[in-house]
C-alpha cells in the first residue's frame, strides 16, 4: 500500500477563509486603536477652537455692551447735571432784586461774573472752577447784601443768595474734596444765621481734620463770634503746634485772633474769606483741586490761596 506524502515541514500554509475574516477584524481594530488619538485631538481641538471662537464673540459682544451702557449713564448723568443747572436758573429766587439801591447796585456788580460761569457750567456741568467760583459769589454777594437788608422781602432776597453758594459748594464738594471748600459752605451757614450750626459743623470738620492750620483758624474765629474765649484762644494756639513752621501762611491770622479775643472782640476785620480763601478760583494745571500755594500742589484744599481767573 503505497504511503501519503508527508507535508514539508516549515513550508508555508494555506489560511482558511474563516481565519482570514479573523486576521482582517483584528486588524482594522488595531488601525482604529491607533487613530483614536489623533482624532480625539482632532475632535477636541475643534471643539476647543469653537468654543474659543465663541467666547470671544461672547466677550466682544459684552464689552461692547458695556461701554455703550457707560457712555449712556455719563450722558444720561450730564444731561440730568445740565437740565437741573437750567431749572435752577430758570427757578432763580435772586432775579427779581428788591427795591433796595444797595442790592441792586451788588446785583449789577456780580451779575457778568453770575453770567460768565453759568455759561461754563451749560458746557461742562461739572466744571469745578466754574462751580467753585458761583458758590464763592453768590456767597459774598449774599453775606454783603445781608448787611443791608432790613425789611423781610431784602432778608429772604439775601437768603436765597446764600442758599445758592450753598447749592453750588455742595455740587463741587461731590466731585472734589477741599477743606476750603467744606470751611466756605460751613461759613454760609453762618451767614444766614444758623450760628449753632456753622459752629457744629466747623468742629466736626475739626474733629476729622485736626492738623489743618486752616480749619483751626476759623474754629478759633467761630468759637470768639460765640463768646467762647477759652476755646478760641485754645484753637488758635494749636496753629503753631500743627504747622510750626507757618508752611499754610496761618500763624499771622492766628495771632490777631488771640489778640482780638484778648481785646475782648468777638471778631477782627482782617479775617475774610477773602483773606483767607480767597474770591475766585481756578483749579491747578492737570489737577482736581482748587488750592494752591508755593509748595503745595496736591489740591487738596489745606492752604489759603486760591488761584485767581483773570
């Protein structure tokens, strides 16, 4: 009986279909295993490029949003600056002077420097200067025109002046703290009066700022206009212990006070707003502030001499 041929070992071997089907599934599972990476980063960063792409557009639309609800509040703000300044002047209790020679000659010595700022104010309706200037006139218009009015058409005329300064410091005093500012709406209270309350208010304003050779000075003065001696006396000498080297110009208005308490005066003539502070104003060169003297350029109110507009 003749014997198969044995197979060649080592030779090679046919594949059945059945393991060609397997080979062939394991080999597409194996190129998927190793694309899977790639396009999860291809996928991720598409994802990450859209949501980039989106948030930018969500970012630019916000701050565009925003700047356009500044602008509007900024002129929604002037607009409100603006119209209540023309209602003030449309409503003004001064424009009908009282038969009275002496008020209407002060009408008329104040009425250009009224219109000139009024003007400024119609531009920028927060323009310190401007500001700062009609509440120091309407102050000194007032407190002059106080001093001739007798019968109670000329004492509500002087009034409604005073109240005006008081108007005009309080809008300037909400853009810009200043010591001589705050120490000028004080004085008209006094002004109209209400010395309890000026002097209430000045000792306050002490009590926050007690190195301040300017506030001490008219506390000293308020405190002799009350019959207060001691204390004036006391307020006066505290001067020289804040600015001993008479840095603010203070020491001299302090010593004739002492003098004026000590001659049993309840106050002396040299000691004026106008000495002290000033009459008009105009805020430094790149600075919010109105005060100014030769050191001092921080515009913050703590000396006596004010720039005046020509």
């Amino acid at each position: 009986m003749a014997k198969k041929p044995q197979k060649e070992l080592g030779g090679p071997r046919k594949m059945s279909l059945g393991m060609k089907i397997v080979v062939g599934v394991f080999a597409v599972i194996m190129a998927l295993s190793m694309t899977l990476p790639s396009l999860t980063q291809i996928f991720a960063g598409s994802a990450a490029s859209a949501s980039s792409s989106s948030s930018e557009q969500e970012s630019e639309q916000s701050s565009n949003d925003q700047s356009s609800s500044s602008e509007a509040s900024n002129k929604e703000g002037e607009n409100k600056a603006a119209d209540a300044n023309a209602q003030e002047n449309k409503d003004d209790p001064t424009a009908n002077v009282p038969n009275n020679e002496t008020l209407k000659n002060l009408a008329d010595q104040n009425k250009d420097e009224v219109e000139k700022f009024n003007k400024r104010l119609e531009a920028d309706p927060n323009d310190l200067a401007a500001l700062l200037n009609l509440g120091q006139t309407y102050m000194n218009w007032g407190s002059s025109a106080t001093y001739s009015s007798t019968t109670d058409e000329e004492k509500a005329y002087s009034k409604a002046l005073i109240t005006k300064a008081e108007g005009f410091f309080d809008r300037y005093l909400e853009l810009h703290e200043s010591d001589a500012a705050r120490i000028q709406r004080i004085m008209c209270e006094s002004y109209e009066g209400d010395n309890a309350k000026a002097l209430a208010d000045m000792e306050k304003l002490s009590a926050q700022k007690p190195d301040s050779p300017l506030v001490l000075v008219y506390l000293g003065m308020m405190y002799a206009q009350q019959g207060e001696s001691q204390k004036a006396v006391e307020a006066y000498n505290k001067v020289a212990e804040v600015d001993p080297d008479n840095e603010y110009g203070m020491a001299e208005y302090a010593k004739q006070g002492i003098a004026s308490v000590n001659s049993s005066q309840s106050s002396f003539q040299d000691l004026t707003n106008e000495n002290l502070l000033g009459t008009k104003s105009e805020p430094s060169e790149g600075l919010p502030g109105v005060i100014a003297n030769n050191n001092d350029t921080s515009g913050q109110g703590n000396t006596g001499t004010i720039q005046t507009i020509q």
